[in-house]
C-alpha cells in the first residue's frame, strides 16, 4: 500500500515521538512523503481511543498523559497509517508487568511491524526511511527492488555503548540489575541485526558529531553518514529573569547507567548541599533503590511525566545535569536551553555541538563526580552568572530550531534521490 505520493518516501517507525514526527513533516514539506507508517496513533474522539483510555486506567493513573505521547500532530492523518494491536500489547505492558516483560513484548512488536512495513508498504515507494532494528525486513525488500534506503540512528554505534557501559558494571557491580542481566543477553543477536541495516543502508542519518565518530570507529564510511542535529523547541518568550531558591538541579529523561545517574548522585554527595539547593529526578528510575539510600539534603523523585509538565519543571529549575555517558542526541538538552535554562552535560552527548563551555552551558568530563560537583557548586554561587548563561542558552536555541532541522534534513534526501550521494550497496 502506498499513500498520496507513489514514488515517494515510506518513513516507518514503530513510535510517535516528535523527531519521528519531525522527519515526516520534513519530508511532507518537501512534497516527498508518502507514508508515514507506525503502530499506534492516538485520536481522543476515536472510539479505539475512549476505549484505550478505560482500559489503562486499569494499569496507572493518568493514561492521558500517557497516549498524548502518541498523538500524530505534524502531518495530515491522511498520509499516517496504523497498525495498533500489537502496540496496545506493548502499551499494556510497559504500564504495569516490569522491565523485564516489557522489553520482550517490545522486541516482538519491533520484529513484527518492520515484517509488515516490508510486506505491505513498499510496492511503489522510491525510497524507505527506517531507524534501528525496525528496518531490516524493510531494507532487504527495498534492496531487492532497487530502492533507496535511508537509516536515521538516534543512538551511538553498539561497540561504543559496549565499551562505554561494561566497564560501569565492572566497577559497581551492584548496579547490575535483573534488566541490565536480560538485555545483555540479548545484544549480540541485535546488534547483528542493526549491523545488517547499517549496510543496506545508501545514506545514514545521525545527530550529533560524537554519534557520527562511532561509527567512523566501527569502519562506516564517511561519505555515507550526514549529521543532522535534531532542533530545539521554540524559545517563544524570555525565560523568567529571577533568582531561583532553591536552586534546582534537575535530570530529566530516564535515570539509569547510561544516563550517568550515579555519577550524579556520587556528585550531590560530595556536594554536600545545604538548604539552597535541590535534586530533582524526573523519569523512569532504572538504577537499583539502594543506590538511592542516604542522599544528602532534597531529592525529589518524580516517575515520567507529560511534556507539558516537564516544560513547567524547566521553569522552575535553575540546571539541567545531564551527566549521560553516550547518546545520539539528548533532546532534554535543547528544550531545557529553549526554556533559558543552563545545561550541564558531557561532550558523549550532542553538548559538543552544541554547547559553548561557560557561555551558554557545561561542559564536564564524562564519569568525573568531581567536576560535575564543582560545576554545580558554581551555580549556585553565581545566580547572576547562570542567569546570564540562561539567556544564552535561549538564544542558542533559538539559532537552531525544528524547521532549520527540517531544511537540511530534506535536503539530504532529496540529494539521495536525485541520484547525488547514492552510496550503499546491495
């Protein structure tokens, strides 16, 4: 099946989130676009949506907040196809049955939906967009047919995650989890799987210069990955100009390994914080509860919430810490900057690119509680300063925004299809 435009660009994902939406807007702008193909996408009218709605509340409290993730907002409902009961399985189990269950119900939903995506949606395209491990069905059927195939890897490559995580186990063994034990065991099979889509692929997309030299670490070509770094929200107003006490450390996203967590936390120890100062942890907690025992001073947990709630807590805080040890990205980064507000991040993130070191952010060595602690001791002795370094961080934002993304984002495909950067093979 193929949508508004055969001969165009099937872009498949399994997800909602706003850079997959992103990227369909790009390429809709640019008359390129003809599906947009995902499991599930949420219409609150919609009698799947009323129903969707009783059933989560079942498994947690706010299942708005929950499904307004999934709404489709930046292209015409037309142009976006669905496949939705395997994604309610996911749903459902990613709201209540642990980690463990939920990563396998995810695999599955992944392997099935690229499957459909290659049997159903490329007769007539010129071209499909996929991203890792939902595309190599997808790849192998647009190869076979002399298609284009365009692979946008929001992530580092493996081998660095690899060597960047193993050693965090090594060297706090109790951070090990039940998860943690899971997933090992099953990266050598993906990662084998991402590896075949990395070849068949003719133009990779990524986000960030420190994603981009992985691969170039893992032997891609150079002349076959293009960077495109993922745009900021819109800065519409000056953020509040007024000294925030207590002054707010927040780390937003999922706390985890990866994400750097216990360093931060090793870093508000040594911190040794007094009543002026606050932790905020906001997203899903994947680090074990001990880690978590006898922190000094306010620490507020908080479980994953809504986009606009997590605007609001922008606004109240006074940093972003952002200490992660690999990304492809870091979209929290940008927002956080769009609402004038610090960040204090590591250069294995899209900081790098980003970010001026003490002029509109900062920037610390990757697993150095120390300096993260020194950094954050800095703020909150120069309110003055890191006022200034907000309205900076606006301005950045400001520089680099979802439709400058868009522009060189279709650019690249479009130079793909006209036959300028054709660089895969078969």
């Amino acid at each position: 099946m193929i949508g508004s435009n055969p001969g165009g660009v099937v872009l498949a994902h399994p997800g909602t989130s706003p850079f997959v939406q992103q990227t369909a807007r790009a390429l809709h702008e640019a008359g390129l676009l003809a599906d947009y193909v995902t499991t599930f996408a949420y219409r609150p009218e919609s009698l799947s949506g009323k129903l969707l709605r009783q059933g989560l509340r079942l498994r947690t409290k706010n299942p708005e907040a929950l499904l307004q993730r999934r709404r489709v907002t930046e292209v015409p409902e037309s142009l976006v196809a669905t496949h939705p009961l395997r994604e309610y399985l996911r749903m459902f189990a990613a709201s209540g049955l642990g980690p463990v269950v939920a990563d396998r119900v995810w695999e599955v939903t992944e392997l099935s939906f690229a499957r459909h995506v290659a049997r159903h949606h490329l007769r007539d395209a010129r071209a499909i967009y996929g991203y890792s491990h939902a595309s190599l069905e997808p790849f192998r059927s647009q190869a076979s047919r002399g298609g284009l195939r365009v692979y946008e890897v929001s992530h580092a490559h493996h081998a660095t995650v690899t060597a960047l995580l193993q050693p965090e186990f090594d060297a706090f063994p109790e951070l090990r989890t039940e998860y943690v034990e899971h997933t090992s065991r099953l990266d050598a099979r993906r990662n084998r799987r991402r590896d075949e889509e990395l070849e068949l692929a003719d133009l990779i997309i990524v986000n960030s210069s420190f994603a981009r030299d992985s691969f170039l670490r893992a032997g891609t070509r150079s002349e076959r990955i293009r960077v495109v770094p993922l745009g900021a929200p819109s800065v519409t107003q000056p953020p509040h100009r007024r000294e925030r006490r207590p002054f707010i450390f927040l780390s937003a996203g999922s706390q985890s390994v990866a994400k750097g967590t216990h360093y931060l936390l090793n870093a508000w120890r040594r911190l040794a914080p007094n009543a002026g100062a606050e932790l905020w942890l906001v997203g899903n907690m994947q680090l074990p509860a001990g880690t978590l025992d006898n922190l000094p001073g306010t620490v507020v947990q908080r479980p994953t919430v809504s986009r606009p709630e997590l605007f609001s807590i922008y606004q109240r805080a006074g940093a972003l810490v952002f200490p992660s040890l690999f990304e492809g990205f870091g979209m929290v980064i940008t927002e956080a900057m769009a609402q004038g507000l610090p960040v204090i991040t590591t250069p294995h993130t899209a900081g790098r690119d980003i970010i001026t070191d003490r002029e509109d952010g900062i920037l610390v060595p990757v697993r150095d509680p120390d300096a993260l602690a020194a950094a954050m001791q800095w703020c909150i002795e120069n309110p003055d300063a890191i006022r200034d370094m907000g309205e900076r961080a606006a301005t950045t934002a400001a520089s680099w925004q979802w439709d400058d993304y868009r522009r060189v984002l279709s650019a690249a495909v479009s130079e793909l299809l006209a036959g300028e950067t054709r660089v895969g093979s078969i």
